[in-house]
C-alpha cells in the first residue's frame, strides 16, 4: 500500500488558456491540489501577469503555442481543460477566422491529445450557443437562437461546433468528454481594456468617466463571480459518472444593465453620467441560466453575491490603476 502510493505519479492537468482571466484562476486551483500543471497559451488575450505568482513554481509549465497547432507533448496528461478563446466579443471579432479555427481546429487538435492520452477532457462553452434566446431562463435542453451569418457568429458558431465535436467524441467513445455552458462571469483578472460590460462600467467608473450603456440598458445579464465558476469546472471534470450532456454554470440572479451600472457607481463613489449608445447587432436582450442541472449532478451553487463580488473586482482595479500610475510617473 505504502510502496503503491509512493509510486504514484502526480497527475497532470493541461489548461488551453490557462494566462487568461479564468485559466489564471483554474491553473492556481488545480496547482493548489496537487496537480502538474501544463498551461497552453499564445498571448492573444492572456497576459503574462496574470500567472506571474506561479510561473515559476515547480509543478507549473508553460508552453507558448497556439491551440490551432497540434501539441507535441513528451509527458502524459490525465485532464485537459480547453479555455482557450477570446472571449469578449470586440476581441473574439478582430480577428474572426481566427476565432473560428480556433474553437474548431484547436478543440479538434485537444480533443485528439485526450484520446491519445485517455485523458478527460472538459469544454469551456458558453451561453453564447443559446444566442439571442426565446426561452427564459435557459435550460441545456433548449437549442438555442443564433444567426449563424452575423458578427458574433465566428464565436457563438464556433462554440457550438466545439460542442458537437465532443459530444461525437463521447458516443464513438473516443475520449470522455464535459462540456460547461459558461453564463457571464467577472472577477479580479479581467482585462480592463477589452470591453467586457463589468470590467467596462468599473474602469469607467474609476477614471470618472461617462458608464457607457448599450441600448436602454433594461436588457439583463446574471453575473458568476471567478470562484464560483472554477469551482464548478473542476466539480464537473471530477465526477465520475459522465453527464454525458452540457452542464449551465454561471449565477441566476438576474440584473439589468442599468442595475449593474448604478451599483458600480455606488460602490466607487463615483458620479459619472450615463451615456446611452446603440445597442450591438444580436446583442442578446436577457440572459439567465436554470442551474437545476449543475445543482443536482455537481452539487454546485453560485455563494458569492454580487455586492461581494464587485468589491473583490473594483479592489483589482483599483489597485491595478494605481500601479499604472505609478510606472507612468
Ligand atoms: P480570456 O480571453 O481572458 O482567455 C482566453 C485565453 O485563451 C487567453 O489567455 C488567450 O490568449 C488564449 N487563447 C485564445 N486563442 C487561443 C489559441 N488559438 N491558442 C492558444 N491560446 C489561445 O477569456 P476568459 O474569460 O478567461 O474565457 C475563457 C474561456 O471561457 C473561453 O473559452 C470563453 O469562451 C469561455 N467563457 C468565458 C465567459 C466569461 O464570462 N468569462 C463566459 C462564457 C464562456
């Protein structure tokens, strides 16, 4: 027994987007349970500061590649999680071909590793395959409203077809595959400059800028704070008995835009106007997920509330405005 478990070898997990904003997370949590960590990442919209505080540890490696090209690993890996996309919409559309290629080579390419490996493979989808939905809120089995041929598509299509990849790669019983349907999710870590609503209305908030609101702002969105979702990732790549279909993890509590706005004006004490804009072409109009699903399979709820939540990513902010004053002085 002893001599069985000296001999084990560390398990070792690989995080395609693992310098992103939730891959940062994911890589602390798996190293923190005794994982080997591989992360994959080409910068696109990684930053290496976010993985500054593990780089160099011991059981972290990073690998500098773009997911489009076939991974030449020389070590086994039990987990692939596959993170890897652009996920706010003007940096998902500057290069859109990209992003297609990315969600269909890149899934192909880690699906492949996972089957070469017998390696359990999770997929960061996304709401986004539900597209501007007609059923509130939404469940798994609903399939969705996307216009295949609009600005979005190249993510909203791409995510959808990474989902049909795994799905044959479970039922040829090529690889044993999850799949998490990721609802808007926020939190320390967040590129400030990529255009995603909160870190928007936070930063603009910060530097007493107008908020800037798209459409009437009445549309909804629910917000998961960084903990939650991870943990919820790493619950689904755990269990044992396979879903053997997507999982919604993301926090039903439903807030509109203008909510979302005015308590970020609150808790910066800022007094910035609102400026009202457009709204997007097939910008969703409410968005909320039913996580009776991942509530009863994962045993998983969203616990940090909103209000907690902001606070930990206006700190973040706060602190990351600070330090660039600094360097500019
Ligand atoms: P992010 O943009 O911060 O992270 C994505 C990471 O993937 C970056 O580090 C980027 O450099 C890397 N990347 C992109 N294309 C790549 C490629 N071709 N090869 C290698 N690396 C590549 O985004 P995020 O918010 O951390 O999202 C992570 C994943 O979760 C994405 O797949 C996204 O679609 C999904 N998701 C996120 C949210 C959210 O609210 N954050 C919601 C739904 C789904």
């Amino acid at each position: 027994m002893r001599q069985s478990r000296r001999t084990q070898r560390t398990r070792t997990a690989l995080v395609a987007g693992g310098a992103g904003f939730l891959g940062s997370h994911l890589c602390e949590t798996l190293l923190q349970a005794g994982y080997r960590v591989i992360c994959v990442d080409n910068f696109l919209t990684g930053r290496m500061e976010n993985i500054i505080s593990i780089v160099d540890r011991p059981r972290f490696r990073l690998i500098e590649q773009d997911i489009c090209r076939p991974l030449d690993l020389t070590e086994p890996v039990d987990r692939i999680f596959n993170l890897a996309c652009a996920a706010s919409p003007p940096r998902y559309q500057a290069d859109p071909v990209h992003t297609t290629r990315t969600c269909v080579i890149g899934t192909l390419n880690l699906l492949e590793l996972a089957a070469q490996n017998s390696a359990r493979f999770l997929q960061a989808s996304t709401s986004e395959v539900y597209g501007d939905p007609e059923q509130h809120p939404q469940r798994e089995d609903y399939v969705g409203h996307v216009n295949c041929t609009g600005p979005r598509a190249c993510y909203d299509e791409g995510k959808r077809t990474a989902e049909t990849l795994c799905f044959d790669y479970l039922r040829t019983e090529m690889a044993d595959i999850r799949v998490a349907r990721i609802f808007n999710t926020y939190g320390p870590r967040m590129d400030p400059a990529d255009g995603r609503i909160v870190s928007n209305l936070v930063m603009q908030a910060l530097e007493r800028r107008p908020l800037t609101i798209f459409g009437d702002g009445l549309q909804t969105r629910s917000f998961c704070y960084v903990s939650d979702l991870v943990d919820g990732l790493v619950r689904l790549m755990n269990i044992d008995s396979n879903p053997r279909q997507p999982v919604n993890l993301g926090n039903p509590g439903e807030f509109t835009v203008l909510q979302l706005a005015g308590l970020v004006r609150d808790m910066t004490h800022s007094k910035s106007a609102f400026k009202f804009l457009p709204l997007p072409q097939d910008d969703p109009r409410r968005r909320q997920p039913d996580i009776s699903r991942a509530e009863t399979l994962l045993n998983w709820s969203p616990k940090v509330p909103l209000r907690q939540g902001l606070m930990q990513t206006i700190s973040y902010f706060t602190e990351l405005e600070a330090s660039r004053s600094e360097d500019r002085i």
